[in-house]
C-alpha cells in the first residue's frame, strides 16, 4: 500500500511560526495526527491547519505539543476514538484490527530521532511495523553507520518506513504513555461503550501476545516446530507436565525400558506386587493423574 505522508519539513515551513517555533521544527505532533486521519480516512487535514487548531485549545507547549491535550479536542471535532497505552501487544493488536497509531518516541533509544518525537504507525503484519515520519530530510536514515541504532530501520518510500515492534518498545521507553491508538468511529460500533471497546482491544492484544515469537527465540522455535517437537501454536502459553513430558519423549530423554534404580528396586517390587503401581515405566514421570490413582490404590483417599 503507498501512503501520501504529510510532512513538517517543507521548505515553506520554516518560516510559519508554531507557539515559540516553527512547523518545521516542532509540529511532529500536530503532523501525525494529520497521517493518521488521513490513512484512516477521517479527514485530510493540512499540516498548518492542524497546528492552528493545537494552538487554540492549549495544547502547544514548550518543547512541542501536548498530544493527549490535542487528541481530547480533535476527537471530538473530527469524531474518533482513542486509547492511551505503552503495551506492545496492545498496538499490534490495534493496527492489525485497522486502526492506526501516534508512538511517542524519547531520548533514551534514538530510533527515529535525536530527541522526544511523534510519529504515526498505521499498519503492522507479523511484528514489523509501518511507520510515517514526518520530520523527513536527505539520508535521515541512510547516512548511519550500522553502529546506530537507526540501521533497523528500512526505508520503503520517502516518510515511509518499517521496523520491529522491539525496536519501537525501545524507542518509547521512556515515555508514558508510548502510543496513542486511534479508531476511526463506525456506525456498527456507535452504541458500544468506552469499555467494552476497549475490552475487544484488551482481548485481541492478549490473542496477539500469544502467538507472537520473540526474536531471540524465532530460530529455535521454528526448527522445532518443522521437525515435529511442537505443533507451532501458542510459543507463549504455560507448557503443562504432560505437555513437557510427550515434548521430552519426542526427544529420546524418556527412556521406558530402564529397571527401577537399585536404591528403589525392592521397594518398586513391593509396590508392584501390591497393585499400587502396574510395574511398567519406573524411571517415568509421576503425572497429578496418575498421583490421584496411586492414593487411591493406597486406601489413602476415596474410600472409607
């Protein structure tokens, strides 16, 4: 998909005044949100517009915009929804559901910029995510060593890039909160509550947390998965003892023609003879199951 990303970093713009700076300089946060409409589809608005209406309702401050401020009052005037959250899984959640976001990136991890800077995400597939950068010059990405940061970025167009969410968890680190997750309102959703939208967020994150692979373990779990040892779905779940134990059978670590150990031998035997075991398997493990049957067969429990 091509996207028309609307830039702060047109030449004209340096010299139209935004609070005590300029468009050029410090309107990131007025132009994202012009990005994220106009890729949502709930309005084309121009740059300069976006900032004189952030001006009018407070929401320019020192250092930049007041995004929360800015978000209250054009909801409103351009009837949308949005949520405050620095969850990953909550933002590749909300893009993949086709919503769009405004990140908040700091200082601490310089991935899109030098310092504090707003940027518009608006699409996601996998865990690579498109982001629109408005603050755009010559080489802003690609004159960096591979020693920075910004080589995990790839570039795709002018102002159109992708990267990990990971790498996006980094760069909004330290900032609270990190995204701004915006919906454009429907008409199938217009008698739903705040919270139950945010419960259907709240539920499609959770369901993309859990099949989503971190990167440190991709390479491992897809080998695994091709040869058999598991089945693919859900790396994140809790692995119940019965689930680890056929995963170490289908590795050869269970071995069941093994005697009982010396040191148990007689006991093993006794408890054979006595039917409170079935002989078979001694060197296995003891699963909650099979625990249950044992205290049975000892009178120990279910009978009086």
């Amino acid at each position: 998909m091509s996207y028309q990303v609307k830039f702060q970093t047109e030449s004209a713009y340096k010299n139209i005044r935004y609070g005590q700076g300029t468009i050029y300089s410090s309107a990131c946060g007025c132009a994202s949100l012009c990005n994220v409409l106009n890729v949502l589809g709930i309005a084309n608005v121009s740059v300069p517009t976006m900032c004189k209406f952030a001006v009018s309702v407070g929401a320019r401050v020192v250092g930049g915009t007041d995004e929360q401020t800015l978000l209250k009052y054009a909801s409103k005037k351009y009837n949308f929804t949005y949520k405050a959250t620095s969850k990953n899984s909550e933002l590749l959640a909300h893009l993949k559901a086709g919503g769009a976001a405004i990140l908040h990136a700091g200082n601490s991890y310089k991935l899109f910029s030098n310092s504090g800077h707003f940027v518009a995400a608006v699409a996601a597939q996998g865990s690579t995510v498109t982001v629109l950068d408005s603050y755009w010059y010559t080489n802003k990405y690609g004159r960096y060593s591979k020693q920075s940061v910004r080589h995990d970025v790839q570039v795709v167009s002018k102002g159109v890039i992708k990267t990990s969410i990971a790498k996006i968890g980094y760069a909004t680190s330290d900032r609270s909160p990190s995204y701004y997750l915006i919906s454009k309102n429907r008409s199938d959703t217009k008698d739903m509550t705040d919270a139950q939208v945010y419960a259907l967020i709240e539920k499609a994150a959770k369901n993309t947390a859990a099949k989503i692979v971190d990167d440190w373990a991709k390479d491992a779990w897809t080998r695994a998965t091709k040869v058999g040892i598991v089945d693919g779905s859900a790396p994140k779940s809790p692995l119940t003892r019965e689930q680890f134990i056929v995963i170490a059978d289908k590795l050869g670590l269970i071995d069941n023609t093994k005697p009982a150990s010396n040191w148990a031998k007689s006991a093993w035997d006794a408890a054979t003879d006595a039917g409170i075991v079935d002989g078979s398997n001694p060197r296995g493990y003891v699963t909650r199951e099979m625990l249950a049957q044992i205290l049975q067969n000892l009178s120990l429990v279910g009978r009086k």
